[in-house]
C-alpha cells in the first residue's frame, strides 16, 4: 500500500459514495440505476477503442464479474427501497473486507501480514460500528438488513474476481472499460421493456444527476481496479471501504440522518487502521 495507491483508493472512496448517495437521492431507484447502468454503458464503449483490449485470459473473470455486478446492483437497488441510506450503505460496504481478507488468501494465496491483517481487523471494526450505529434505537428492518448484508456479498465476490482478472488483463483501463460494456446492458434493457415508449420521459427529468453518478461509478471503479494491480486485494478493499465514513457524512448533511460521536470513533478507528496497513515493517 503505497501512498500512491493509497491516495488512489481513498479518492475512490469518495466518488463511490457519491454515486451511491446519487442513486439513493433519486426516488425512483429503477430511473436512478437505469441510468447510471446505461452511462456507464455509454462510456464504456466510448472507452474501448482508445484501450487496450483485454488479454484472453481475463475473460473468464470478466463475464463472471459482469454477472456478479448485475446482482449486485439488483441488491443495492433492492436495499435502498427498503432501508435508509445511513444504514443500508454501511451495511453493505462494511461486510465485505473480511470476507475479501479470507477468499484473496483461498483464491489469490494473498495472506496478510501482521501490520496488513491488523490494519484491516481494525478498520473493520470501525466499519461494522458505523453500520451498528445505523441501527441504534429503532425496530431492526430485516428485510432491508438482508438486502445489505447480501448486497456485501456480491461485493467481496467481484472484488476478487476483479482482482484476479484485472492482473490477467494486461489493461486495468481495457478491463474497465468492457465490464462496463458488459455489465451495463440489463437493467436499461429491463427498464425499456418496462416503460417500452415512454423510457425517455420518464428518465429525462434525472437524466444529468444519473448520468453525474454513471461518471463517478466509472472513475471509481477504474480507480480500483488501478490500485489492485499494485497492491494485495484485502488492505485494498478496507481502504476503499472508508467510502462509509463518506457515505455517513453524505447522509447526515443531504438526507438529514444523525452523525453521531458513534461514527467519528469508528472515523478515528478506520484511520489507526490505515496506518496499519501502510506500515512497512
């Protein structure tokens, strides 16, 4: 974890909660996924003729990928009709590093180190306090707990995957670029047989904040897929999910939903954890 990939993933961090804070604002969340789906459709082919195209043996991993992403949306979507966005988010983003921490070391023989293993624990642990903290004092919504916790499924599943094809790549932006493509073609496809004639209309009165969170969703990710090309998966993914901290703070100064001095523990603690996992030792 350099500072270089440092800087990267946390800079990912911020536009993925923008994006994700973008979805939620818009009430509808098929109008608000269909065009962050369909954007980052539109500039993923706009992206693959000045890219390199990915290696053969990347594919498997990016159709995979695509897929996993596909469900993923479909569960985040899910999520956020049920829940609010101070808890679905953090519960979706905080249940992944772990469980990228144990299939990186299954799937990419990645086994941290005591510095490396200790930074993610802790940061971690600030994670799951920010999601706990969006459940305080309230009547536990399972449904929505459901939609998220599987939502972080998905998301430590094509983090690997994603790690492991975008080193296979021999593009991390050719890579990007394709399961962008790829993924990006169900939900507008859906949306249009939904709303047959009537697609335009019904998604012109967001066209420019979906197509905003379409363009952050894209640098975020690219973002990411850069820093796993430098750095093991598991610090990498509890680095990029200080997105919560984000995301916390989006919803409390935008969706008026309490901060608390709960969330700046769990700030604080996710920091102590980044410089864990800079130490070298």
């Amino acid at each position: 974890m350099t500072p270089a990939v440092t800087a990267a993933v946390l800079l990912a961090a911020f536009t993925h909660a923008g994006w994700n804070a973008i979805a939620h604002r818009i009430t509808d969340k098929l109008v608000g996924f269909t065009l962050i789906a369909g954007g980052g459709l539109l500039i993923g082919l706009v992206m693959t003729p000045f890219v390199a195209f990915p290696a053969a043996r990347a594919w498997p991993y990016l159709l995979a990928s695509a897929v996993i992403h596909i469900a993923y949306n479909l569960l985040l979507m899910r999520s956020f009709q049920l829940g609010d966005f101070g808890q679905a988010y953090p519960i979706a983003r905080g249940t992944a590093p772990l469980l990228v921490t144990v299939l990186a070391a299954v799937f990419a023989h990645e086994v941290p180190d005591g510095w490396a293993a200790a930074g993610v624990a802790v940061s971690c642990a600030g994670l799951t306090g920010v999601a706990l903290w969006g459940l305080r004092g309230r009547r536990p919504n399972w449904a929505a707990i459901g939609a998220a916790l599987a939502t972080g499924g998905t998301i430590a599943a094509y983090t690997v995957v994603d790690g492991l094809g975008v080193r296979a790549s021999g593009s991390s932006f050719g890579y990007i670029a394709w399961l962008m493509a790829a993924q990006g073609i169900v939900i507008p496809v859906y949306a249009a047989h939904r709303w047959k004639g009537e697609l335009i209309g019904v998604l012109r009165p967001y066209a420019k904040l979906g197509l905003l969170g379409a363009a952050l969703s894209v640098a975020a990710y690219t973002l990411v897929l850069w820093a796993q090309t430098r750095a093991e998966l598991a610090p990498v993914a509890a680095l990029r999910e200080s997105s919560i901290i984000v995301g916390a703070a989006i919803g409390a100064v935008f969706f008026k939903e309490r901060f608390g001095l709960p969330r700046i523990a769990a700030a604080g603690l996710l920091v102590v954890g980044i410089g864990l996992m800079l130490h070298t030792g």
